[in-house]
C-alpha cells in the first residue's frame, strides 16, 4: 500500500530514505508493528524539510564561497609559478654539488697557478691524463677486490671485473671522445696561461650557443623562440666580458671559444655512446670509468707528438723555465690532477643521481661557482662592465636552462649522412 504526503514532494522507501520526487512511501502496514519502524506523516514532514537539497543557503554564502575558491585558485597558481621558476633543491644534491663545485673551482684555479709558474700547457695537459688514468685505473682494481663499494655509486659507474684489456671495440668507442680531450684542453690552457679563469669560463658559457646550432645543422632539432630568447641575454653578457679583454689578447678568447665548440662536439658524443652506442654494434655496455681510463690513455699517446713539437723542443732548445720549485710544482700538479678526477667521478655520481634537467642546472651553479672563486682566488681586478657581463651572462644561462634547452623536434639519432 503507498500512502502520499501532500506538499512533500518526496518518495520514502520502507527504511526512510527518500527514492523520488512526487510521493512519500510508507512501510506497508501489513507487516507486523515490532517489524517495522514507526513512522507519521508528521515525522515525515520533519524528514523532507531536514533533507540537504531543502536547505536554504543564502545568494551572498554562494557569493562569499566562490570568492574563497577563486582566491585559493590563485594562490595554487601563484606557488607553481615561483615552483617552476626555482631550481630544484634537494639535501643530497646540495651535499653532492658542493664538493662537486668545490673539485671544479680546485682543479681550474691550480691549473692556473701551474700556467703562472710553469708555462706549459701541452705538458699540464699530459699529466692531467696520466693522473686520470691512475686514478681511474685504482679505482676499478678496487672495485673489483672490493665489489661492494660500487652499491654506493650509480648504475654502470664502475664494473667489477677491473679494467677490461683493449680491444676492437674500446679502441673504436674512446678513441674520439680521446681527440676531443686533447684538443680541448690543450685549447683550454693555451686560453688559459694568458687570460683570467673567470675569463674562460664565461666564454665557455656559450656553449648552449653552439650546442643549439649544432644539433639544428646537423642533426635536424628544432627549437621554439624561448631558446633564442634565451640565447640573446647569454651572447651579450660573454660581449660585455670580453670586450676589453678581446683587444688586448684575442687569440687567447680565440682558443676558448675553440676549446667550448670541441667539448659541445664531445658532450655530444658522449651522450650516445654512453646511451645508445653499445647496443647499435651489439657489444657489452661499457661502465663510466673504463670510458674515462681509455679515454684517457688514448689521449696520452696520441699527445705526445704534439707535446715534443711544442712544449719538448722548448725545454731541449731554452731548458725548463720555471719560477717555482720541483717540490711545489710537483705538488700542485698531484692536487691539479687528483681534483680534475674527482671532479669527472662526482659529475658522473649527480648525473646518475637526479635528472638531467636537474644535473642542467646544477651545472650552471657549477660554473658561477668557478667564475665567483676565480675572480676571489687571484684577487681579479673586474670592471663595472665585466660586472654586469658576468651578471647577464648568469641570467642568460638560467634563461636556456629553464625555458629553452628542450627542443621542440628532438635531434637525431645520428649525423646525417
């Protein structure tokens, strides 16, 4: 039997819920009172009335609620903004990069040191490859006594077998990331014994530039207009670095500019044969430091003629012109070298820690903290002009880092041929 409550508007189901619209249900009065619940239509009155779609909220709650979500709204978006234009901080990175920085800013402010008292960048170079493969070398015979050490590195950061014996392969894969390493220091030091450190790192601060142009030329990407943008802060603050600097010694901002296109092209190389090129000739991936040690010990022999032609028959022809002791020299080229391995060893530990958006930007910081130490390190003279170069040039490379080093269309796999 249904039963309608006049003016409700509701249908009620034998357990008091409402189920319609138009009519009021009461249990069916054919089951027996201790079986059903006791419900009038004056409880059912009470019941519709105290439904939530019968409640009146007043128009200016409406109002008052919509202005608190739009402001929230606006709060949310205001907090993914300063987010997305923050670099990403975290505990472990920060503790990782700064001995990091702290490597980089050792390594290049000795090198330079050496160049003030030893002039000569072939053989600085030489023994900066000596060193690397020393150090590359015991740090693979200790992973192979010791296995365990490796669970405190990055994934392909080190094998366990040591140092694999050369072969077809090896020698094919290192082999030009090896020229690439001799000409680019040997570049960098000639750049280096006759301008300022803080000079050649913002020169070496363009290499976004090239690295752009490169991939756009030969390897087909294609950028928006945020990374040309970018771009444009990035060139004029090198100009206004340079500019005095240009005139008084250009070959030497010469060399610098060839030295960042030579390690934009070995950036470049590398990438591929670390991500893709074991697997394209079907041989076994190779770990980071067995790269580095081939790399390495190719790059020495192959520098050796460079080194007699240069740097040899000048000490043979003039003798060894020096202006500081055996002793110290000897001292500053260990900490020059064990500094430069360090800092390649903890380059490999954030890049296999973080993303390489991440790694991007603390490469950034990495360099401001080069140039920042340089300027303090040798009590550099810096012109307002220079000031504001170096300045621009920081916000220029935050620029690309953040807005504009994706491209649009990715870079192929290989150069065109």
């Amino acid at each position: 039997m249904t039963n309608v409550a006049s003016g409700s508007g509701m249908h009620w189901d034998q357990s008091g819920g409402p189920i319609g619209e138009d009519t009021v249900k009461f249990p069916d009065i054919s089951t027996p009172t201790r079986h059903r619940p006791a419900l009038s239509l004056e409880h059912a009155h009470v019941k519709v009335q105290d439904h939530p779609s019968h409640h009146h909220i007043p128009r200016h709650a409406h109002h008052r609620s919509g202005e608190r979500i739009r402001s929230k709204s606006f709060s949310e978006q205001t907090q993914e903004v300063a987010k997305q234009l923050a670099p990403p901080i975290s505990v472990s990175l920060v503790v990782m990069c700064l001995a990091w920085y702290l490597c980089s800013a050792i390594s290049n402010n000795i090198a330079k040191a050496i160049l003030d008292e030893f002039n000569y960048p072939v053989t600085l170079t030489m023994a900066q490859f000596v060193y690397a493969v020393a150090f590359s070398s015991l740090f693979c015979t200790l992973a192979r006594i010791r296995p365990e050490i490796t669970f405190w590195f990055p994934r392909d950061m080190v094998g366990t077998s040591g140092v694999p014996a050369p072969n077809k392969y090896i020698v094919q894969s290192t082999g030009p990331m090896a020229c690439f390493q001799l000409v680019g220091h040997i570049l960098s030091f000639m750049s280096m014994s006759e301008i300022p450190v803080s000079l050649v790192h913002a020169i070496k601060s363009l290499s976004p530039l090239f690295t752009v142009l490169a991939q756009t030329i030969f390897l087909r990407a294609k950028y928006s207009w945020a990374t040309y943008a970018a771009l444009c802060p990035l060139m004029l603050g090198v100009i206004m670095t340079c500019g005095a600097g240009f005139m008084a010694r250009p070959f030497a901002i010469l060399y610098a500019l060839a030295a960042t296109m030579v390690f934009v092209t070995q950036n470049m190389y590398s990438k591929r044969l670390l991500t893709t090129g074991s697997a394209a000739n079907n041989a076994p991936k190779l770990d980071k430091m067995t790269v580095l040690c081939w790399c390495n010990t190719i790059a020495f022999f192959l520098t050796m003629p460079i080194w007699f032609f240069s740097d040899g028959i000048r000490m043979i022809q003039y003798g060894v012109a020096s202006t500081g002791s055996f002793k110290l020299l000897l001292t500053l080229f260990t900490l020059n070298g064990f500094s430069h391995f360090s800092q390649n060893l903890l380059a490999f530990v954030v890049l296999g820690s973080i993303s390489t958006v991440s790694y991007s930007i603390a490469s950034l910081f990495k360099r401001i903290v080069v140039i920042t130490v340089a300027i303090f390190w040798f009590g550099q003279q810096v012109s307002t002009a220079q000031g504001w170069g170096i300045a621009i040039t920081f916000f220029g490379l935050y620029l690309y880092d953040k807005f504009g080093s994706k491209p649009e269309i990715p870079a192929k796999e290989s150069l065109p041929t």
